[in-house]
C-alpha cells in the first residue's frame, strides 16, 4: 500500500527538553529525529519527513522565523505532503497557532503540538502528542478546517485554544466553544463542521510594533501615554470585564485612536466584549465612541497578532471586519 506523505518540523520547547546534567533545568536539546523516533507506529501510517528547524524555547520565537517556518510548511504541500506538524513549546502555542492560521490557505492541515512533560521526565506526553497531531494530520476530515492544536488527546480550533494552566497535563482548552474534536481509540473525531476563515496574504512589512497593556487596579498612564512617541503602530488593550479601562486612560486612548488603530479585549481569560451594555466613562460604549474597537472573542494575544498581519499587509482598515468574525 502506498503511504501517504507527511511532513514533521521541529522547532524546540519542552517536547524537545532534557537536562545535560543532573540537577540542572532542561533545555531544548532533542532533534526531531529523535522525537520522530519515539514514534515507531508513525512508520505504518505515513512515510514521513522530519526537519529540525529550530531548537528554541517558544517564547524566544519571532514572527520572522514563524514566517519562514510558514514557507516550509507551504513547500512541504507543494512537494506532496498530504498535511504538516509543528512541534514547539506551549508558552506561546496559541499565538504561533493564531499567526499560522491566518496565512495558511492550503485545504491540507497544519497541526501543532508540543508537551507539557520534557523528554527525560516518567511519563513524557510529547510522543503521544506527536502520534495524535499525526493522525490528525492525515484524516480525511481535517481538510479545509485550517490551523489546530493537538494536546492530550484534544483538537483545539486555532482561533479558539488558549493554555490554561501553567504547569498541568490538561493545560489547554478552548473557553466557551469548547474543543473542535478529540481522538477516540485512535481515531479523528471531529465535534462540529469547519468554520468561515479569513485568509491574509503574507504581510510585505514585518517591522510594524503592536503594544499591549493590561488594565489593573488604579494604573498610571505613563506607559499608555507614550505609546505613539515610542513609534508603536497599533495598540491592544487587556481590559477589565467586557472591555473597560479606567477612567484615566480613556483621553489617552481617545487620543491614540486618531492616530493608530485601538483594540479593546477581556482580560478575564473567557468570554466576550461588549458592545451597547455599559455607559460608564472608560466603558465599551465610551471606548467605542473614542475610536477603540472592541475584540470580542479575540484574546488579548490573539488581537495583537491579527493587528500585526493587518498593519504588515497595509489591511489594518479592515480590522473591525476581521473582529466582526470573531
């Protein structure tokens, strides 16, 4: 039987971590050959190729390499891959995921995974991710769907999944909508049908800086106020609730939104902005009506990174178009 093709890239992170000596922290030191390795039931689904890009925790990620990890992935496909997994640290899982997902126009899936457990600890999950992530990534039923994230036995929706908790096996989950599917005995299980998506061209500037601040208890203005002097393209707020900021930064704001473009999320980790509910002054309808917009569903993270594509593909007039969707 001819196999299908499947290409693997690895980019560090956990999944990828050992220690060099006891005692000592672990560090991204397995290749993806070696993770691939790991994975000996791979070699009766799939003939698999696998290429170590990058051996880096995710938080020291940039959009730069993401984007030439974009142009591998996008190689792989032309070449005859029938789909591609990423493997990566979870720090920064559902941001790359977001950024992906809105570059990737190809029917084939792209799926992304990782581990909570390093490589040396009992009971690693990264081979398990992996093999899951795989069966994903070949499934008939992943076309068309886009961008997800693989983790202990879950399908996450890019646009939805969010890490959770900090140190836990279950760490990533999808705040009000849940996961897009689960594997079940091995199989690919999806929960409901593909959604609309929104496709960016690949952005012409990657120079372009979008600031984001959290809202807190009696914060001062000094970072906010300074945001177009320091050359910032685009802000994101964290608000409280469903899109507040207080009262002191709303002149400031109204100020910045005549000039780049202002987006207004929850910091609150589930949920929706508002849009009509609250009259307050530093509320939705008050921000709204000083040139902010408010994200929605759209995370904090997730905000930032959508602004960023927009401003890189001079789109950013259709920012409120793409928070519509959300």
């Amino acid at each position: 039987m001819d196999l299908p093709k499947l290409a693997i890239a690895a980019l560090g992170g956990t999944v990828s971590m050992q220690a060099r000596n006891a005692g000592e922290g672990v560090i991204p030191t397995v290749s993806g050959e070696t993770l691939l390795a790991s994975v000996p039931e791979l070699a009766t689904l799939a003939r698999v190729t696998v290429e170590t890009l990058g051996l880096l925790p995710s938080a020291s990620l940039d959009f730069d390499f993401l984007l030439s990890v974009l142009s591998w992935a996008k190689f792989q496909i032309r070449q005859g891959a029938v789909g591609v997994v990423i493997t990566q640290g979870t720090d920064t899982l559902e941001e790359t995921a977001t950024f992906f997902d809105y570059l990737w126009d190809h029917d084939e899936p792209l799926v992304l995974t990782g581990a909570m457990r390093s490589a040396a600890q009992a009971g690693a999950d990264g081979p398990a991710n992996l093999l899951d992530a795989c069966r994903v990534a070949l499934a008939e039923s992943s076309r068309q769907r886009g961008v997800h994230v693989v983790m202990n036995g879950q399908i996450h929706s890019a646009n939805a999944v969010r890490k959770t908790d900090s140190l836990a096996l279950q760490a990533f989950s999808s705040p009000v909508v849940g996961p897009a599917g689960m594997l079940m005995e091995n199989t690919v299980n999806y929960l409901r049908l593909p959604g609309r998506r929104r496709i960016l061209p690949l952005p012409q500037l990657t120079t372009q800086k979008i600031a984001l601040l959290e809202a807190s208890l009696c914060a001062d203005t000094l970072l906010i106020e300074n945001i177009l002097e320091l050359g910032y393209d685009g802000l994101v707020i964290a608000g409280f609730g469903a899109g507040h900021v207080g009262a002191s930064w709303v002149e400031v704001i109204e100020t910045i939104a005549r000039k780049i473009p202002v987006i207004v999320a929850t910091r609150t980790g589930s949920g929706s902005t508002a849009q009509s509910t609250y009259g307050f002054t530093g509320s939705e309808m008050d921000l709204i009506s000083k040139g902010a917009l408010m994200a929605g569903f759209l995370c904090p993270r997730k905000a930032r990174i959508l602004l960023w594509l927009l401003v890189g593909c001079q789109r950013q007039d259709e920012l409120a178009r793409f928070l519509v969707q959300n």
